[in-house]
C-alpha cells in the first residue's frame, strides 16, 4: 500500500510461480489509469537505470527448461601489450568499437547511428577471443553480455536485456557452430538469423557493440551479403608473422630467465613460419621443462631447450600435437622439416577466407 504524491493506492507484485515463465509481474489499483500507467513508467525507468546487471560483465547461459541465466563474469585481465597483432589491425579493431563510443554524443548529432557489428575472423588459435577480452574489458561503463556455444540460442532475450542496458556490447562466440543450427525449439529459425534480426531490431541510435568471432567466415559471409549493414567491420585475425612472432617470444617469455641471443630468435622466428601463438606458448613451456628436467638448478633457458623443444614439436610424429595447438597438418602448411633455409610454408589456407574483407573501412 502506497501513499505518495499520486495519492494512495495499491501495487501488487506478483513473483515467478514453479511450472511458469521466469517473470514478475506488477500491477496498480486505486489510480486513475493515466496517473497508474505514469508510475508503470517511472518503475520501468528505475529498473533500467538501476539494474543490477548495468555496465558488468556476464555471461549468457541457457537453463534446461529453456530459460536463460546471467552470471557475472570474470575476465583475466588483459593489456594492449598482450594482444600481439601487426598495428593496423589492432588499431581498426579499437577504431570501431571504442571509437565511436567516445564520440557518441557528435556522432548523434550528425544523424550517424551507433549500433555497429565486428567480425573478427582467422584461423584458429590466433586471438580471436583473446582481441575480444581485451576490447570487452577495456569497455567499462557498457554492459557487456558474453554468448557462446548453446547460449548463442538465447541471442533473442539477449539483446533485449542490451537494448534496456545500453550502452552494452553482446559478443557472440564461434557463430559458426550454431548458425545454420535448427535444432532447437519448434520451427525455429536458423541461429543466424535470429542473430540478423536482433541487430536488425535495435534502434539505430542505440549504442551497441556486436562482436562475432569465426573460423569459418566462408560459412558466414553468404547470409551476412545478403542482408548488408549488420556487420560494418570484418577484421581477419591472421597467423602471426616474424614480427608477431618475435613479440609473442618476448611476451610469453616474460616471466622466464632467457638467454637467448638475437641470432637464437631469429632462427626461432624462421622455424616456426605458420605456427599460432598457442604454439609458441606451448614451445616456451616445452624449453623451460627441458631446462629443468637437466637436474642441475634451473638458471636459464637457452637455444639448447629452445631448439630441443622445437625440433620436438615439429617431428614429423608430432602432427597430432601441431594440430591440436592450431597448426595445419597438409604437408605443405606445416614448417616441420624446414629448417632455416627451407622456403617458406605456403599458407593458402589462411588467406582464402573472406578475401579482401580484412581492409573494409573504418
Ligand atoms: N595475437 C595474440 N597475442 C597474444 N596471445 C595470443 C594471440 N593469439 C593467441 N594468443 C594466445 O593463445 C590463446 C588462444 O587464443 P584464442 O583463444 O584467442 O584463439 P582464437 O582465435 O579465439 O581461436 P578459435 O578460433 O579456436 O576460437 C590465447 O588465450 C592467448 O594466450
Ligand atoms: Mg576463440
């Protein structure tokens, strides 16, 4: 029972009942129904603005019964510094999701919209999802709800809880796995394009971020031609080259004693021409386990460990491990054998995805 301004009155709040949809409902008796359905309003602004969700991370699952759960989640923090891709690729990454968030206000004015979708597309292994913790945690202030695997099923209640908590950014893991996927619930459509139609479905004034993540552009790119607009930026997240390669070293070696001189990591570098980064990680662990295992104190690392685990991981009877860290088993992709002076592994794989969409604008 309530007695305020409005004058006195009465709400009934009604919460989820077992067998029922998840909801709570509210209901106003005793107003006349202009002034009942002005404090509906007034609840309604509240619960946006004051929602316990707005501007945290979560995590979408789904229920058995079909519903979907939120968790908070927990991102490991991650640096500009830990990302390691070539500098135009990170730039037009931030570009368009950070970007048009500080200019929100300007851009508005000028009759520009704000909702905007990013592909980042590659191999796997590359840093696809790791690019996407970086910019998602570097995004306080938005909420940020995180879909992958089944909970991409859940992408229609997601991006309305988006739309209500704006400005919010939903990433949708891996969309290849589920989109042509109808499995689910009767008649349904296919996940695509009931994820085409959620970023179809919010105003364009809204501030919103969709970030997709895919190995399978190729699967992708059909529909997402045939209904222009949606995703304005695909950016491919491509194997790294000697230079990432070189930084990679450096990164995942940071907290390692390394004595390893220029000439060691420049054969480093040319042995592992079309390695992902989890290969480098893995071979770094590797020589560290080689320093060890030598019984005397651990020191250092040098070019002996390097260039055992090396040789390891690239023996020939090793394919099962070089794919299992994302390195292509076709003979032709692979660096094994090839030493420094063997030419260089032709990587047609990497590049036939999506050709050409990796430069689109800004
Ligand atoms: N460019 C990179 N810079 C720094 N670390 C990287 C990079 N790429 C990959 N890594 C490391 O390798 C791990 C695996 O990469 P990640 O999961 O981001 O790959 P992905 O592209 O999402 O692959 P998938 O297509 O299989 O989902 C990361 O957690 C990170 O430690
Ligand atoms: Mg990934």
């Amino acid at each position: 029972m309530v007695s305020d301004e409005h004058g006195r009155y009465v709400v009934l709040i009604s919460g989820p009942m077992e067998q029922h949809e998840p909801t709570i409902s509210v209901e106003i008796a005793g107003l006349p129904v202009e002034v009942a359905q002005a404090v509906h309003a007034e609840l309604d602004e509240l619960r946006s603005r004051l929602n316990v969700y707005r501007g945290q991370v979560l995590d979408v699952s789904l229920m058995p019964g079909g519903g979907v759960a939120l968790t908070f989640g927990d991102l490991p923090a991650t640096t500009r510094d830990d990302v390691v891709l070539p500098e135009h690729v990170l730039q037009r990454v931030e570009r368009h999701a950070l970007a048009v968030a500080g200019h929100r206000d300007a851009l508005l004015k000028a009759g520009q919209h704000l909702k905007r979708g990013l592909l980042l597309f590659g191999p796997p292994g590359t840093g696809k999802t790791h690019t996407m913790r970086y910019l998602v945690g570097r995004m306080d202030g938005y909420t940020r709800l995180i879909l992958s695997g089944r909970a991409l099923h859940a992408i229609g209640s997601a991006s309305e809880l988006a739309r209500d908590l704006e400005p919010a950014v939903i990433v949708l893991e891996d969309v290849d796995l589920v989109a042509g996927d109808r499995s689910f619930g009767f008649g349904a459509t296919p996940v695509l394009f009931e994820l085409l139609n959620a970023m179809d479905g919010a105003a364009a004034d809204a501030d919103l971020l969709f970030v997709l993540t895919t190995n399978r552009a190729d699967l992708l790119e059909p529909a997402l031609a045939a209904r222009p607009g949606r995703v304005d930026v695909a950016v491919e997240i491509d194997l790294p080259d000697a230079d990432a390669r070189r930084r990679l070293l450096a990164l995942y070696g940071r907290g390692v004693q390394l004595q390893l001189t220029e000439h060691d990591l420049d054969e480093i570098v040319a042995r592992t021409d079309g390695v992902t980064a989890s290969f480098l990680k893995e071979l770094l662990r590797r020589a560290v386990l080689a320093a060890l295992e030598q019984g005397d104190a651990y020191t250092a690392v040098t070019s002996n460990h390097t260039t055992a685990a090396l040789d390891d991981l690239l023996h020939t009877n090793q394919q099962l491990t070089r794919s299992l860290l994302g390195v292509g088993n076709n003979p032709e992709d692979l660096p094994a054998g090839g030493g420094i002076g063997s030419p260089p592994p032709q990587r047609g794989r990497a590049r036939a995805w999506f050709s050409g969409a990796g430069s689109a604008g800004p």
